[in-house]
C-alpha cells in the first residue's frame, strides 16, 4: 500500500464511535485497511499516528471562495446595508482571473484546516474550477441565478452558460472532484419563470440544487407579504425541492418549512458565524435534526465569517444549540462532528465515496496534531475534535490518497506566489 496511518485514534464516523491504537491503510486513492494492528501491514510511508487523531476530510458545505479578496472589508454592518452598498459594487469591478486569485487563497486556507471538498456559489466558474482542479481538492460549483425581471430568460444568461462550461469540462472527468451544481441565489433575488428553469436543467442532468433560504428575518416576511407563503413554501411550490437541494442560512424556517425540507430531503446548511456576525440569527439545527432532516455545515465567505475554518465554526453552531435550547444536552460533540464529515458528502452526493473513514472509500482524511499543550489530557477525541481543535490543530490534509497540505506545507500550491497575486488583487480592486 501506498501510505500507513499506524497507532493512531480514528473516529471513522460509523461503526465504533473511538478506534484507538488503529491502523488506516490507503491505497491508489482509497482506505485499504481499517482496523488494527497487522505485522504483516507495510506501506512505501507510514506515519506514526500517536498523539494524532485521524477523521475523515472536512465538507464545507457553503462558501463563496473569491470572497477571500475581501476579506475584513466592510466589518460591521448590516446584511443588507453590506450586500447592496459594500459587496456588490466590488463584485462588479473582479475582472478576468480574479475569482481564481481569490479561490485558490481560500482553497489554500481550507486545505490547512483540514476541509477536502467544499459547496461554492459564485460567478467566474471557470477561475473557481481551475484553483480547485490544481489544488486537488473536491468541489460542487453553482452560479446563483438572480433575476431582475419575471421575463428573465435563464437560459440566455450567464449563470446558465457557466453552470454548462463545469458541466462540460469538469462534471463527468473520471476523477469526479469537480462538480456542476444547479444554483438559484435566493428567492428575493429572482423570480418563479428562472426557478422552473434552474429546476428544468437541474433534472436534466442530475445536480443539485444550491439555494440562500430565510437568512434574514425581513427577507422571510417580505417574502410572507409578496406571497402569502413562507420563502421554503414559495420555491416548493414551483417544484424547486423536486430535484435534490441543499439550502443554505435557514434561519427563520418554521414548522411547514421543516415539514418541505424532511419530506423532499432537502439539506440544511448552518453557517453560524455568518448569520451571528451578521446579526442574521440561529438557525433551529436541533430541531432540523430531531426532524430526520440532513444538516451540513456551511463557513459562508471570508467577507462574512472571517476565517474558513470549519472545526472553529463547529464549537459555535453546537454551544449555539445549547443556548437555543436552554439544555447542555443538545448538539453533543459525536452529533456535531456529524455536520462537517457524514451529512456534508451526503449534501454532496458524495456520500458512497467519502465522508467516513471505511473500506473502498476514497481516502478523503484530515489528521490533527494533539501533541500540544492546548490538546493535552485529550480525554473524549470527539470533544477535543469538536471544542478543543480548530484549523490550527489540522497536520495533514488529504483527497483522494493525495496529501495536499502537511505541517504548513502546499503540496500542490505555489503559497507565497498565490499571496502575492491576492494582494495585487485586492489592490486592484480599490479596497485596500
Ligand atoms: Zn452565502
């Protein structure tokens, strides 16, 4: 075999909650041995896991990766007040390459927090496509459809001609880490004519469907006023969660939402440090769970996070629920590591190929160090994963039997040149 994790503490996310003193084997890309200890095991490396924890790869669920170029721009304001006066215009000054400048920084930030594939909506696929693909990571790309008009054609638009170039350059590549998703931004910004076509190719090809969903309370009622239904009833009605969807905020959904979402699996994707920093609100996780309903987590953008650090966000969206709740019980660690692992290649599609740590899966695996003192006395690995850890703590980052990042090292990215390049860009820009 090609590599052998030896003597280290895995949590593979089914099965026994804790292997301590496992070996994980990965050959030509996949985990080839799961168990313990073999003297007939050999591999052309093999790592010596003590003191080390070994999870499957990270899934962030929600981001938007050339939001990196501006990163720290326009702190503290409102949603709407940011959006519209602040982000936008500078979204309408990115010129050719920038999302790829943008992308590969947070592709490079991802990779040393130990994230293995990531949910992207955004505009300039192409660039997207290019930094994932030279990165070798694992990436679902939308362009979020927005519609000016009831007329507007979808299929005239550039939102459609981008989704059309992943799915011919990247979709059916026999690695399969490059994937088209369908993507409306969000039910405020089009309008019932676009979302039966994005609905219309979504079916055609089999993508899934990447939404913004009641992220603001003004945005849910305005949406009650316009309609008489609730955002989630709304985009239902026009058949938007017949195709397989994930949605990302939900968080004003109510009970007739949470009903839409467990009957048509539908996919919640919580982005707590957005919709906190944001002043947004917390999305009802718990209760989405104790519904049966798939819940993923989402780090949102640099602009609005600030950091891409899934491990970091997870602490939160589980001491969140714990407040929410009133009760300590809710959220507990097992069930957390659940969002960023399991249920994210599941929001994916990804779920029979990665997302646990299991025989004849790509071997898609972040090890964290816990050879420090802010780890020592590590006693439940899933707590220290979950409230301890944050990106700091990450090793090694893996894909596909591809160690991409280790001890601080880009394996397959120029880091200094990529730095460089942002900063010219965000100069570019005019923000900085
Ligand atoms: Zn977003």
């Amino acid at each position: 075999m090609d590599l052998l994790f030896k003597d280290i503490t895995v949590i593979p996310m089914e099965g026994e909650r804790v292997l301590r003193g496992a070996c994980v084997g990965v050959d030509a890309g996949k985990i080839c041995h799961v168990g313990g200890n073999d003297p007939k095991l050999s591999a052309d490396r093999v790592i010596d896991g003590s003191d080390k924890l070994l999870l499957p790869g990270l899934y962030n669920c929600h981001t938007h990766t050339p939001m990196s170029l501006m990163r720290g721009y326009a702190s503290d304001l409102k949603l709407q007040d940011w959006l519209f006066n602040y982000i936008s215009p500078v979204e309408g000054r990115f010129a050719e390459g920038m999302a790829y400048t943008g992308a590969l920084i947070s592709v490079a930030e991802m990779l040393s927090n130990g994230v293995v594939s990531f949910s992207d909506m955004y505009f300039m696929l192409e660039g997207i496509a290019a930094a994932a693909d030279e990165a070798g990571v694992k990436a679902n790309l939308c362009n979020g459809m927005t519609a000016f008009s009831p007329e507007f054609d979808y299929f005239k638009d550039r939102s459609y001609m981008e989704t059309a170039y992943i799915l011919n350059n990247y979709h059916h590549r026999a690695d399969g880490r490059i994937k088209a998703d369908a993507g409306i931004h969000a039910e405020f910004t089009s309008f019932g004519r676009a979302w039966r076509q994005v609905v219309e190719l979504a079916e055609e090809h089999g993508l899934i469907m990447h939404i913004h969903l009641s992220e603001t309370l003004l945005e849910h009622e305005n949406c009650k006023a316009k309609y008489g239904t609730t955002p989630a009833q709304t985009l239902n009605g026009y058949g938007v969660f017949d195709v397989r969807a994930i949605a990302a905020h939900c968080v004003w959904l109510e009970d007739s939402d949470i009903d839409i979402f467990r009957e048509k699996s539908v996919t919640a994707v919580h982005n707590p440090v957005s919709n906190l920093k944001l002043s947004s609100g917390a999305a009802p996780i718990e209760r989405l769970i104790k519904a049966g309903v798939n819940v993923a987590l989402g780090t949102d953008g640099a602009a609005s996070n600030n950091s891409l650090d899934p491990l970091a966000d997870l602490k939160l969206a589980s001491i969140l629920q714990k407040c929410r709740a009133g009760d300590p019980t809710a959220l507990p660690a097992y069930e957390a590591l659940k969002l960023v692992t399991v249920n994210g290649a599941a929001a994916q599609g990804r779920e029979k190929e990665s997302g646990r740590i299991a025989l004849g899966l790509d071997a898609d695996l972040v090890m964290l160090d816990l050879h420090s003192p802010r780890q020592t006395a590590a006693i439940d690995p899933a707590a220290s994963a979950v409230y301890s850890c944050t990106g700091r703590d990450v090793e090694l980052t893996m894909c596909q039997g591809r160690i991409l990042y280790e001890k601080g090292e880009y394996k397959t990215i120029d880091i200094e040149k990529a730095m460089f390049e942002a900063k010219r860009a965000v100069k570019k820009l005019g923000i900085l």
